[in-house]
C-alpha cells in the first residue's frame, strides 16, 4: 500500500508517453500562442469589477500597489512553473510535476484539486459570461425559466462553442482566442487612454489613506480563517488594508498556470513554456496597474467605495459615469464579455489536459485519452468536459463555489514550489530549459506568500475544499490506484518502453 502511494513516474517514462501512438498531442503551438492563452485567461471581467471596489473599500489609490505586491507574489509562482514545466514539458501541469516528485497518491490529490481551478473555474466564470451577455444586448440576461427550474443556457452555449473550438484543435483556439483577447486588451487600452485626460493629481492624495478601524465581525464559516485564528476583524486602508487588497486581487491574476498545461503541444518547450508564462504575466501586470492609476486619479477612492444605501459594488464604468462619460459602461460590458469567452475557452482547455494526462496514466479510464488522428486532440474527453460544465452550469447555483477555484489554484502552486526543490535535489541531471534564480529563497517564497493567501479565504471554503478532497482520495482508492499504469508495468503486466523508467519513490 505504502509503495503503490508514494511511487513515482520518472521524468523519461512521462517524456516517452508523449509519444505513445493514440495518445499523442499535435506539437504545433509557439511561444506567442501561449502568451496569447495566458493574456486571455487571466484578463477575465475582474479588472473591470474588483479594481473599483477594492479600491474604495480595502486600499484607496494605494490599490495600485496592492496590484504590485499580488504580481510579485504570482511571479513567485510563474517562475516555479517555468522551471517545472521546461523541465517536464508534458500535459497535465502541477499533476505532472508532482507525479515525478512527490509520488502517484499526491499527484492524483493534485489532478483532483485543478478540478476545482478548471471546470468550476469554467462554470462559474460562464455564469458571469451569461450575465454580461444581458448588459450588452439589452435584456435580463441568459436564463430562462421552466417552471421552478432557472436554466442558464447563457453559461450551456459559450461552453459549448468553446468545447467545439477546443475539440477542432488547438492551434484554431488559439486564433480564436486572439482575436477575443484583442477586443479586451483594446478595451482596456480604451479605459486608460481615455480616462488619463480626466485624471486629477488631487485624487491621488491621500495615496495610503488613514487605517480606520476594523469593526468586530460575528464569527462564522463566511469569516476568514485568519480572523477566526487570531480574532481580527476587517482591515480598511492603511497598510493593513493595502495587505488585505493585495490578497483580494491577486486572484486577478489566477491562470497563467493553464499555460503549462500545453507543454505538450509547444514546438520548443524548454524555451517556449517560460516566455509564455512570464510573458503574459509581465503584459497583465503593466495593464492593471495602468488602469488603478486611472480609475483612483479619476475620482477620489470614496467615490468608489460601496454604500450602506444600496450596497451595490462600484466597478470601472462608475467612475466614468461620475465625470459624465456614460457610454463607457456598455464599452466596458462589451470589454467584461470578451474577457469572460476566453476565459471559460482556456479554462477548458486546461481542465481536458490535465484530465488527459491522469487517464493516459491509468488513473482514469485510458480510452477517453484517445487522440483525434486528424486533430490530433482528445476529442472523447473534450466533449465529456463540455457536457458536464454545461450541465453544471446550466443548472446549478454555483455562484458561491467562486473561492473554491482560489483555494484549489493556491494548494497547486505551493506543492509546485515545493516540488522544484525536491526535483533540483533529486534530479540535478536534469536538463532545464529555464531555472528559477537565486536557489531555494524564491520557492520559499512563494509558499509562504501562498499560504498566506489560503489563510485569507472562509472557513466554509476550507470546510468544501476538505469534503471535495475526501471524495478524491475514495475515488483513488476504488479506481485510480488499481489500474495506475506505473503500478501495472511493476507488477508486469504491461512492457515499460523505457526499461528503468518508472522509479519508486525512495529512489533518490
């Protein structure tokens, strides 16, 4: 039992797999393909919604630096990533990597935890999608109601479309998601450009409001659990309200790591896989901390902040709207939707290659990691996905699963962290496309700044991601761990291709 847990799969038995006929991915993606996937993941519609609110309500104009500490804290993880994946250029991203360090029963709880990053992720994101789509052509939305059941079929067609991109191959999703990303990035280049000619240097000041005081709150699964530990209320403004932001909107930054997952399909990985992550996290940063300096110079913070009265959120259109510039807020709608249709596309995409890799490694049924030969993509798998997004989507009340998706993201990057050290230890013959400088203080790092974060979610978010994981180690126990290739080829019952390959995890 022991040795099934904590075997691992070697680095060349994962590299040999790429090629494994019936379970090949097509290579045909460049290091701007992945730059435009990673642009067009993490610019969703929450840099035209938390930059407002945040700023009103936790930092003031100092929001612009809480955007810099949350980019540094994510850059801390897109450099572990970068070695990673130039290191292992395989599908699956975090499961890969820990499959080849910490061992099968720890990849499979990783592979289970981008569940939550990637198909809920989508759902909820197509959701929001469903919503946007009302503001922008004028009615109440994508639901419909058949009785006492609220349909989306909002969140049921964007999945599909984008199932159907992503089934017809990669490179055409790509294109795809360009011309989408495009549209958004030009609309956040609207907001700054336009907004700088009603920037007021007055606005800037105070930069670090005043703290006030946080006020009790009841204790209860929706309190963080930080403040459930220590018994601290809400930080607003000052520098512990600069440090709550950054916490807030570092999740704006939340998917860069999908680039990862396309390794496989990278013509030159080792070099490829790092531009596109650090690439496309450099061009997000300089964005969004254009447009906080904007939106906080356009009106003063407390113009931002949400009211006792209504207690409706402020977002990006508001302070147009309060220097007279009204027909921004379809402008930005229209930004929020573009955002949102890449998101959902590229969330998907990460989800079927994660799962692709898990049952190409017996983990899950191997027969839906069956390659198109003329796409060359796991069509079986990409639709199943689509199917049970939508569904879940079209369905159910999932709005509230939101920190799920963080919660899940933030476990996977520390393990990622963690298991560069583990792999520089164990493996320094390894060749690395890409090394994270400075040893192990940046992978440190960002486990702490990580976890950090984690502490700052509710305690009903840590109660499901627990229940969620129990689930996945039952399904382990009764699938995964019987019909794990690695375990099969030690038992003989099939030939390893690459004789030595697979390594138990005391094989230092």
């Amino acid at each position: 039992m022991a040795n099934a847990l904590t075997r691992t799969k070697s680095i060349e038995q994962s590299m040999a797999d790429t090629d494994e006929p019936g379970h090949r991915l097509r290579k045909n993606l460049t290091s701007w393909d992945l730059m435009v996937f990673g642009v067009s993941v993490v610019i969703g519609a929450g840099i035209f919604t938390v930059t407002a609110t945040t700023a009103g309500n936790k930092a003031g104009p100092a929001i612009s630096l809480a955007f810099v500490m949350a980019a540094i804290a994510c850059a801390l993880a897109a450099l572990c990533y970068a070695e990673f994946a130039s290191t292992v250029p395989v599908a699956g991203s975090a499961y890969t990597f820990g499959y080849a360090t910490f061992g099968e029963f720890l990849a499979w709880i990783l592979g289970w935890d981008l569940i939550l990053e990637f198909a809920v992720g989508a759902a909820v994101v197509s959701k929001g999608w469903s919503s946007y789509l009302g503001s922008v052509f004028g009615f109440g939305g994508g639901t419909v109601e058949v009785g006492s059941q609220t349909i989306d079929w909002g969140a049921m067609v964007i999945v599909a479309v984008v199932a159907v991109l992503l089934a017809l191959g990669t490179k055409l999703s790509s294109r795809f998601s360009a011309v989408i990303t495009a549209i958004k990035v030009g609309v956040v280049l609207l907001v700054i450009i336009v907004g700088f000619f009603y920037v007021k240097a007055s606005n800037y000041s105070p930069f670090i409001p005043p703290a006030e005081k946080g006020e009790g709150v009841e204790k209860s699964v929706d309190s963080s659990l930080f403040s459930l530990i220590t018994g601290g209320g809400d930080s607003s403004y000052g520098w512990y309200g600069v440090l709550a932001a950054a916490s807030i909107v570092f999740f704006a930054f939340i998917g860069f790591d999908v680039v990862a997952t396309t390794a496989e399909e990278t013509r030159n990985p080792r070099k490829d896989v790092p531009r596109g992550i650090l690439g496309s996290l450099a061009i997000v940063t300089v964005l969004y901390v254009l447009v906080t300096i904007v939106v906080t110079g356009m009106v003063s913070y407390t113009q931002l902040a949400t009211s006792a009265g209504d207690g409706k959120p402020k977002n990006l259109a508001t302070a147009f709207a309060l220097n007279g510039i009204t027909w921004a807020e379809k402008i930005i709608a229209i930004g929020a939707l573009a955002g949102l249709t890449t998101v959902v596309m590229v969330l998907v995409l990460g989800q079927s290659r994660v799962l692709f890799a898990m049952c190409r490694d017996g983990l899950l049924p191997r027969g839906l990691a069956a390659t198109n030969p003329r796409f060359g993509t796991p069509i079986r798998l990409t639709a199943l996905i689509g199917v049970v997004v939508a569904v879940v989507a079209g369905f159910f009340p999932i709005d509230r699963l939101e920190e799920m998706v963080n919660v899940g993201t933030l476990f996977a990057f520390i393990v990622v962290a963690g298991g560069v050290m583990i792999l520089r230890r164990r493996r320094p013959d390894l060749q690395r496309g890409f090394t994270v400088p400075g040893g192990p203080i940046i992978p440190v790092l960002a486990i702490a700044a990580c976890l950090w974060l984690m502490l700052n979610l509710t305690a009903l978010t840590w109660l499901r991601f627990v229940i969620w994981m129990v689930i996945g180690v039952a399904v382990y126990f009764l699938y995964g761990m019987r019909h794990s290739m690695v375990g099969r080829r030690a038992r003989g019952e099939v030939p390893d291709p690459v004789g030595a390959g697979d390594r138990a995890a005391g094989d230092h």
